[in-house]
C-alpha cells in the first residue's frame, strides 16, 4: 500500500493560504547529506536574490530536473514530468504578476517556468514548494489529490480546500502571485522582514514561540505562507521527525533547496524595495546606495538584487554612495573591478583614486562578502583598461598616457594592471601625458592631431596619408584627453623646422621641399628637426612640378606664384620632356592654400587669342614670349599655332625680350637654324649680335640640339659668309672658303637671321 504523507494533529489555524498537510510533516526524501541543521538561520531562510529569481530556470532545465527525480514512473501512474494540463490566460496583476498566456496541454515543467517568469518567482522555489507541500517532484505514483493541491494554496487544516483555487496550474500561479502579494505589502502580513518577529513551533500555542528577526522578505513570506519555525528537535533530526512541538515545512523548504540546489543564502548583499528601484550593499550594519548600473556591476560577487522591505531597509544606516574603494575588517583597503579586489599600499594611493581611508571614503565589507571577490595584484598609479587607454591617477583624477615613451619621459613607473574602462570612469580627465612632436588617433576614430609646441593640431584628413598615418600614430588618446591640450591650426601636412625658412610637404612616405618662391601663402606647422629627419627626402618641388591631391585626378602644374590645372595629357608630357610624367601627391590643403590660375598651356607651343594678332611661345612655366615673325619658332623646331582664351594667356607673365634666334638654356647659349638649336661656344657669341633670351628647363628640355655654331653661315640662295668683327663678310668661292674654314662646317640659316648681321667687305 501506497504510504501517504503523515498528518501531525494540528489546532485550529486560521489562514487564507498556508495548507499544512505536508508543511508540518518530514517528506519521504532519502538524506542527500548536504544541508547541515546548523546552517539554518530561522531568519534567513532564503534570500530574495534567489526566491524571487523569475530567471533560475527554463522550462527545458525545470524539465531536467523532474526527470533526474523521477527518471520512470510507477505504471499507470502520471507523474510530474509526464503531467500535462491545459492553462487558461491571466491578466497582469499590476506590481505582482505580468501575464499568462494560456496553451492547450501544457508540460508541467513548462507552466512552472512560465509562472516562475511572469510573477517573479524562482522556478527552484516553485519546486521545492511543490515537493514539500505534496512530494510531487519524486513521487513516483501520484494521485488527483496531490496534483489538485499541489502548492497547498487555500487549503486550510481546518476545512475543505476552496475549489476555485484546485488544479495544478491554479494551485502553481496563485501561490506564486500569493508571494508577491505579500512582497507588494510587506506590513500587512503577520511576519514582516527587517523586525523582530515571535514566531511559533507549532500549531499548538502551548509549544511556545520565539523572537526572530527577519532579515529579508523572502523569508517573511515563508513564514506568512507557512507560519511555523522547525523547533530544536526537528533540526536534530534533519531528515527525519522531531517531537510532538515541531513543524516541518519551512525546515523541509530550506533543507530540499539545500539538498536539490545549493544554499539558500546566497547574493543577500545588493537588496532594494519592490516600490523603489535604488539598490543598496547590506553590510553590518550600514547600507550604501548603489547609484548606477556600472556600480552594480563592479560589485556583482555579492550576487543577485533581492527584494526586501522599506522597514528592513530602514534598520541600517545609510551611508555614502558606493564607490571602488573596499575596506575588509582587518583595515585592509580594496579597490575592486571586475570582479577582483586589489590592495592599496598606502592612504595616498587610496586618495589619488578618489577614495579616504576613513568611513566615508570605502565601502565596508566583511570577510564572507569579500571572499566573492578574486584577489588581484597591488594597486599602483598607472591603470591600464581593456579599451586600450592608459592614465596616471592622481589625487583623484587620471591624466591619460600617450605611450610608453611619453611614460618614461614623465618620471612614472613602468608598470601597470589592466582593468575595465570603468573602473575609473568617476574620475575626472586631467592634462594627459604626452611627449612633443608626435602624432595621436582619437581612440575610436579615423582621426589624428599633431601634438607639439604645446599644442593639439587636428591633422585634416587628406594630410593623414601624406605624414605616414596612421601607421605614424604613436598611440590614442580619448576625446576628453585631446580636449584638455589647447587647440592649434589644422595639421596640414606642411611644415617648417623652428628657426629656417624652408617649408616642407610631407608626402609619398617622405618629405619634399617646397622651392617655388610662392611659401608665404603655406600654413606650416612648426617642428623640431628630429621630426622631419623620420621622413626621408624626396626630393624638392619647384615651379614645372606636377602635382595632385588624395581627393581629386586633377594635375596640377606648379607655378613660380600659382598652381594651374592641366587640361591635356600632352602638357604633363611636354613638361616631362616627352617621358611619362611623375606626379607627386600632396595632401588637399596645400593646394587649397595656393592660389590658382587657369588651365595650363602646353610648353614649347605657339598661341594666340582672339583678342591680339601677337603669337606667344609658352616658355614652360616660366612666362610667354612674343614673336615677331614665325621664322624665329620655326627655325628652333616650333611650328604650328592654336587659340586660346586671354585668361590662359594672361596666367603667363610676357617676357621683356621678343624671340629672336638667340636662346639661353641655363648657362648655353645657342642660335636657331634649319628645325634645331646650335650651341655657340664663348668665344664665338660675339660673331651673333642677337638678344639671347632665357628659355626655362621645361622649354629647353624639348628642344633639338644639333650640330654647333661656327664662324660660317650660309643662306638659302648659297651664298657663304664669314662671321668676322660683328659683320658677314661674302666668301667668293669654296675654294676660299676651305681656306678660311680649316674644315669647319658652315650653319645653314634663314635670310632673316642673316639680314640681322651687317655685311661687310669680302673675305
């Protein structure tokens, strides 16, 4: 025969909930030997971290567990995890319950985690109730009866059960919301947390009483549930019965929690009000207010909030808002992150992180709450955090740290623990610590500044590639740090070593030297010569360079005073001199600091607009020179010409000299004859009285050099003459001519460069 549970007779109890037939009783449980009877604190029975936990379980994990309790049923029989029901939908009760959603069939597993999840209450502590009020999770052949009163809800001894309230879903909900009734109200129930409370062994009055004070509203609801403590006989025998005076069900709670889940007490030092989210550390007899979620956080090993009453609040003494700062009974003094606590050293330390070594200043824990905490290395003035930064505190704020070098260069110890960004999050930024002349990236960002001469310089973003970044960032810095460093002018790649004139582009991996004449427009950044020598010459860039920005195919030619767009390939390739032209990326700014003029002209060609008959050759870069006659372009080997707009025009200044047949390239001079240009020695420039005019490098480069000038022309009609005295003396035949010429070849010219030279008397 089935052994049912024993009913202890019982005096009248009047009660709306509480039924007693198994909570006076010891369950059938075989002994897990895991609770201890002296763990049992009539006041703490359980804590509100975990009672009211709507999170402990999923219905799949409630479902585990009633099938390692129960892992076959007796046949014929229905048991727990077999059980099925069809639920009913229930409104929110407002500060007690969310909704229910009601489904046909429903797993008892599953109604207990829906239950659990929408009124508040652990699914562990639904259970264990199940199982102490009528030993539903083990029983192997349960009946009707123990599934209709399954948490003992509106069963009072002395009557029948109310049937409104029978069934395992009723019986499952209403004692949860039940619970919550109690927590929603704590003062107007019979036992209330945070008071000294008298409460009996038995029914019996004669069994006596005693004073408790109940430390939590978990526990408070418990005894308004069930309203009895375990008397010192039914502890003695834990799993077993007492004397005719003890009554079992909240030893039987707390020994089947123990046994199934581990302890009850768990997480009791982060409490708040149900009415009042502020949360509180519970410590001695102080609380202190936790202000923030990065707070609660930092002291997660306490455990989960729990829920307490306002009059078991009121009980401690408020305190300062929780800080970082711990202090353990034997005065050592904590900071704690991440779960760690790490000893300070010395009251100066504790200050320097926003802390006192007096009660105000540190959170009082004892050793137990302590003991949650990982211990961690001595504290020190350098922090590093896991977001990358790194500060100096110090008397209560943190100056950040570019790098090690900037460290070092500062006198501070090398040394540093990696925490969270949170752990000094309260503290103020103060001035960083950064060494001169280097770059920084705003952490988080694709920006950079320039740090020197005291200063922040934001590098503008089509210089950054330009200086080498962000390769060339020597670390990051936040934006609050950056905002302390006074702000100079934008960082545009240009720059000048303190004390010369030279001004420098970097660029290319490099630096180049802006040699143009046109540097005063440049906004140059003042750096120490260390700083230029880490990017490598590249060279110089003066007027004839080709150059573009990051942003842009735009080409532009440099100019001795301005920058001009290039229109056509063929002009890149005429100022290269016919090769593939180099053109040299500079960042946006610095052609954006450069006056500019129109679109270049091509070097080396002739042009004219429509507003003057007068011809122009574009001397590269340099200027534009009129010509009188076509023949002085042609015989260089320049023919053709084109239109083109005045404005072009105007970009070039005009040379003072017309073209003649006398041109100088760098210190050569040369005459023009026959398609090409001849060199003419030193010693014979005086036979050609001709204005020589200066063609630039550009002009020059394009040029055909052909045989060299000698004392002997010829025009085309034959006729032979002897540059002698400033004059062209006829030469009669090639007879006298071969006297004359020792072998030397005469230049065939054209009659106007010979009409230029007086004749004189025959040779």
């Amino acid at each position: 025969m089935k052994r049912r549970l024993l009913v202890v007779p019982a005096a009248v109890i009047v009660s709306l909930v509480a039924g007693l037939l198994g909570s006076l009783t010891p369950t059938a449980d075989e002994p897990a030997a895991a609770a201890v009877a002296s763990d049992f604190n009539a006041g703490d029975i359980i804590s509100d971290a975990l009672f009211f936990d709507g999170a402990a379980l999923t219905a799949s994990e409630v479902q585990a567990t009633l099938s390692a309790k129960v892992p076959s049923c007796r046949s014929g029989y229905t048991c727990l995890k077999d059980y099925r029901q069809t639920t009913t939908t229930r409104a929110a009760v407002a500060g007690r319950c969310d909704a229910y959603t009601g489904a046909s069939n429903e797993l008892a597993s599953v109604i207990i985690a829906k239950v659990g999840a929408a009124c508040g209450i652990s699914q562990k502590a639904l259970l264990v109730l199940l199982e102490k009020e009528q030993g539903l999770v083990s029983d192997t052949w349960p009946d009707s009866t123990q599934y209709q009163k399954a948490t003992g809800y509106a069963c009072p001894d002395t009557a029948a059960c109310d049937s409104t309230y029978l069934g395992f879903f009723n019986q499952v909900y209403n004692a949860a919301l039940q619970f919550k009734r109690y927590a929603a109200n704590p003062t107007g129930w019979n036992h209330v947390a945070g008071r000294v409370n008298a409460i009996r062994y038995s029914p019996s009055a004669s069994c006596g009483s005693s004073n408790v004070f109940i430390q939590n509203q978990a526990t408070a609801g418990l005894y308004n549930y069930t309203p009895y403590q375990p008397n010192g006989a039914a502890l003695a025998n834990l799993y077993g019965t007492g004397d005719g005076c003890s009554a079992y069900g909240n030893r039987n709670f707390w020994r089947i929690y123990t046994d199934w889940f581990g302890s009850t007490t768990a997480g009791t030092s982060l409490v708040r009000t149900t009415s009042n989210a502020t949360v509180y550390i519970v410590s001695g007899t102080s609380k202190y207010p936790v202000l923030n979620q990065e707070m609660l956080t930092a002291y997660a090993p306490l455990g989960q909030v729990g829920f307490v009453s306002q009059s078991y609040l009121d009980g401690f003494a408020t305190m300062q808002p929780a800080g970082r700062v711990m202090r353990s009974p034997n005065g050592t003094i904590y900071f704690t992150d991440a779960s760690i606590k790490l000893p300070f050293g010395s009251c100066g330390l504790v200050v320097d992180y926003g802390g006192k070594c007096d009660v105000s200043g540190f959170v009082q824990l004892s050793d137990d709450q302590l003991s949650g905490f990982a211990t961690g290395p001595a504290m020190g003035p350098i922090l590093g955090t896991t977001a990358g930064s790194r500060y100096y505190v110090t008397s209560g704020t943190k100056r950040e740290i570019l790098d090690n070098t900037s460290q070092s260069a500062a006198g501070l110890p090398s040394g540093f623990n990696v925490l969270t960004e949170s752990a000094v999050s309260a503290l103020p930024y103060a001035a960083p610590i950064v060494r001169d002349a280097v770059f920084a990236t705003q952490r988080g960002t694709s920006s950079y500044s320039y740090l020197g001469n005291k200063s922040a310089y934001p590098v503008d973003a089509g210089a950054a590639a330009g200086a080498g970044l962000p390769n060339a960032s020597a670390g990051s810095l936040s934006p609050n740090s950056l905002a302390l460093i006074p702000k100079g002018a934008s960082f545009t790649g240009i720059v000048q070593v303190a004390g010369t004139a030279t001004k420098y582009v970097l660029a290319d991996g490099g630096s180049y030297a802006w040699n143009t004449g046109s540097t005063s427009a440049l906004p140059a950044v003042a750096v120490p010569q260390a700083f230029l020598g880490a990017y490598p010459s590249k060279g110089t860039i003066v007027a004839g360079s080709m150059i573009k920005t990051p942003s842009s195919a735009t080409v532009y030619i440099v100019m001795a005073d301005k920058l001009l767009p290039v229109g056509a390939w063929e002009s890149l390739v005429a100022l290269a001199g016919g090769k593939t032209p180099v053109i040299t990326t500079v960042p946006d700014s610095l052609v954006a600091a450069i006056p500019k003029g129109p679109v270049a002209l091509t070097s080396n060609t002739l042009v004219l607009s429509t507003n003057s008959a007068t011809v122009y050759l574009i001397n590269g870069v340099t200027n534009k020179i009129a010509l009188s006659n076509f023949a002085f372009a042609n015989e260089a080997g320049i023919t053709g010409y084109s239109f083109t707009t005045q404005a072009r025009l105007d970009a070039y200044p005009t040379s003072a000299t017309l073209l003649g047949f006398g041109l100088t390239c760098g210190s050569t001079d040369y005459v023009s004859a026959g398609g090409s240009v001849h060199k003419v020695d030193p010693g014979i420039k005086a036979l050609y009285p001709f204005a020589f005019v200066a063609l630039d490098s550009y002009t020059c480069q394009l040029l055909k050099v052909t045989t060299p000038a000698t004392a002997f022309i010829r025009t085309p009609d034959g006729s032979i003459f002897w540059l002698d005295g400033g004059t062209k003396r006829p030469i009669g035949s090639m007879q006298r001519f071969a006297e004359l010429s020792k072998g030397a070849a005469y230049l065939d010219v054209h009659p106007l460069f010979a009409s230029a030279i007086p004749t004189g008397p025959a040779a």
